[in-house]
C-alpha cells in the first residue's frame, strides 16, 4: 500500500500541472468556437422542441431509451468536473454490420488464391465489426427552487460505438458516461441521444447540485466516494466533451469507476474521492490522515493501519484480507483469509493533521 501511496502522489503532482492545462485549454477552446461561430447551432431546433415538451414534468421520451445511473464530480478549477453515468440498451441503438465486401477476382487469380488458401478449418475469419452512430445532446438548464430558469450551456457530441459480432447482445443494457466542467450551483441536465436522420429523438432528465469548494473552510467535506476497477494515464487530456464506454476522463486519467460496487472474492478496492477544505502546511504539504475499517453490519471485520496522505486526491487500494487468530498448543498463529461473500460497509475516517478538521464517510459494498 504505502508503494501504491507514493505512486498515487507522483501522478497527483503530475495531474495538478494537467489538470490547470486542460481546463484552460478546454475553456479557451469553447471561447474560440463562441467567437468564430456565434451563430452556430448546437442542438438543432427539432430536437430542442421535444426537449422542451418533457422538460416541466422531467419526461422522458423513449425513441432510444436510456436511464441515467449515477453522478460523480471532482475538482477542476473554479469549476467541477461533473461526470453522468447512462444505460443504453444495445438493440435500441441501430447496430449494423460494417463487413467489408469482397472484391470480384477473374476466374484464374480464384482458383490459384483457393489452392494456396488454407482449409477453413485451419484458419479463423475475422468477426463483423458492428458499428451504431448516434447523436448525443446536453442542455444544462439552471435551477431556482427546482424549476429551469436559464439555459446556460448547449453541448453537441458525435457518437460512434463499434463492437465485434461474436461479443454482440441485444438484450445487454450497456454503461456510458459523458462529462462537462459547470461552476457550482443547482442544475438540471436534459439530454438527448438521437439517430443520425433525427428520426428517432430519446431524451431524459436529470437533477442535481455541485458544491462550492471555497466555502469549505470549517469543515472537511469530499466528492461522491466510488471505487475504481482500473485507472490509466492518457498521454494528452481530453479538451471537448466525450461519450465514453464504461469509463470516464479526468485531466489525464482514464478512471473505470465499479458502478454497482459489487466485487468478487479475493478482489482489493480501490477508493477514490478528493478532500476539500484540508489545508497544506507552512512547507506546502498535506498530512491528511484516513482510517479505513470494513463493517458487515454492526461487526468490525477489517481495521487498517492508519495511512497519511499527502494530497487531498485520494486513491487508495484495500485488500478485503481478513486475519484470523488461531491458537494451539504450540501458540497462536495469524492467518489471512479473503473476505467472504455478503453485503458490507468501508467507514472512512479522516482528519486533517495541520487544521484538526476531520470528517467520516460511509460507502456500502458486495462481495460476490
């Protein structure tokens, strides 16, 4: 763990100078496109209308279904960095096959080909690739006492989902995220995915509020907590809004979050979340310390080491070992078992060593 703490540190270092870069990029780039296209047309007028038609009652309409399914936000300037997790199930999105028709040969060039051709059970075709295009279309509506009172960003994203024939379900709902930076603030996003002809319009609604950071000065708060099956860092960050299959980006970080929490035996968790309100030193360092415990119900099944973290960005993995004490004539012995299968609670208690300031969370699990 501490190896992992020490590298976590090294790529938050990094993704400090990032994570200014690409939102100074993002934003200087939106600028731009405001001023050589004032007039452009993000969201085309019929797709707005029927936007407008479900937006009072927050009324989906089911052309191309979809659900949203969870909310994240981390920091990103004056800004969050707010991340929508979507289902879509494949059979609604127009899968078509994208095989390469073969080209016509003459009669000898066939036949000299087929005897140098291997027999087909020697060889393995290549599968369809089954391409979906789409459009996705994000209308960030500010809220005063939960109703729409301003229009305050139209996003347009082009959509393109490729699969192999061989892994293609129709019937598998699939998970999808897409991001934008918002200050903070009461908002409600109406979203659009549609067919490229716009002949089929889905749409649905979605509430929800960003912290302002800078009013954290009393008290410790965090982002949503979530666990992270997978994390890659990018060579270059992301500067326009993107569709993303099961994963989302933060500056240059590639996060593949557990969207339902649930894990199997044996596997460690990895929590991720980011501290506001701890304050660095007088030599500019963190020391934030945290306190992970594993509860299955009222009993204490798990207690770690306390670990000092020296950035409020926090990724940290938790092997799900439980230690058992065995006694025998010769003594007792402690012997790690992998958790077992059932519902469980990580306690998360954090204190901030330079302010005294401290805070617990709460983040409930399965193991499978």
């Amino acid at each position: 763990m501490k190896a992992k703490n020490f590298i976590t540190h090294l790529v938050f270092l990094m993704f400090v100078f990032c994570l200014f870069f690409s939102l100074s990029t993002f934003a200087a780039q939106k600028k731009k496109n405001k001023t050589q296209a004032e007039e452009q047309i993000r969201i085309p007028k019929e797709v707005k209308v029927v936007l407008q038609e479900g937006l009072a009652q927050r009324q989906g309409r089911l052309d191309i279904p979809f659900s949203f399914v969870k909310h994240l936000y981390l920091p990103a300037q004056a800004n969050m960095h707010s991340v929508f997790f979507f289902k879509m199930k494949n059979g609604d999105l127009g899968f078509a096959s994208q095989a390469i028709a073969p080209v016509e040969k003459k009669a000898e060039e066939a036949e000299e080909e087929k005897k140098e051709t291997p027999p087909a059970s020697e060889t393995e075709a290549p599968p369809d690739l089954l391409l979906a295009s789409l459009n996705v279309f994000l209308q960030f509506h500010r809220l005063q006492e939960k109703k729409p009172v301003e229009v305050i960003n139209e996003v347009y994203i082009p959509v393109n989902i490729q699969v192999e024939s061989t892994s293609y379900d129709p019937e598998k709902e699939e998970i999808y995220s897409t991001a934008y930076p918002l200050p903070p603030g009461d908002y409600l996003l109406a979203m659009a995915v549609t067919s490229l002809d716009l002949e089929k319009i889905g749409t649905n609604y979605y509430e929800f509020s960003l912290p302002n950071a800078s009013l954290f000065t009393d008290i410790l708060e965090t982002t949503p907590i979530f666990f992270l099956e997978d994390f890659k860092q990018m060579d270059s960050p992301e500067t326009t809004a993107e569709v993303h299959k099961d994963f989302f980006t933060y500056s240059v970080l590639h996060l593949k979050p557990k969207i339902e929490n649930v894990f199997s035996q044996g596997e460690n968790l990895d929590v991720f979340f980011f501290i506001f309100g701890a304050q660095p030193n007088e030599e500019g360092s963190y020391a934030i310390e945290i306190n992970y415990e594993v509860y299955k119900k009222e009993e204490k099944v798990i207690r770690f080491e306390a670990i000092t973290c020296l950035s409020p960005l926090i990724s940290q993995p938790l092997p799900m070992k439980r230690t058992f004490v065995i006694k025998s004539e010769e003594g007792e012995k402690r012997e790690k078992k992998d958790l077992e299968p059932g519902n469980y609670t990580l306690s998360i208690k954090i204190k901030d060593n330079v302010t005294e300031k401290t805070s617990d969370k709460n983040i409930d699990f399965e193991i499978k």
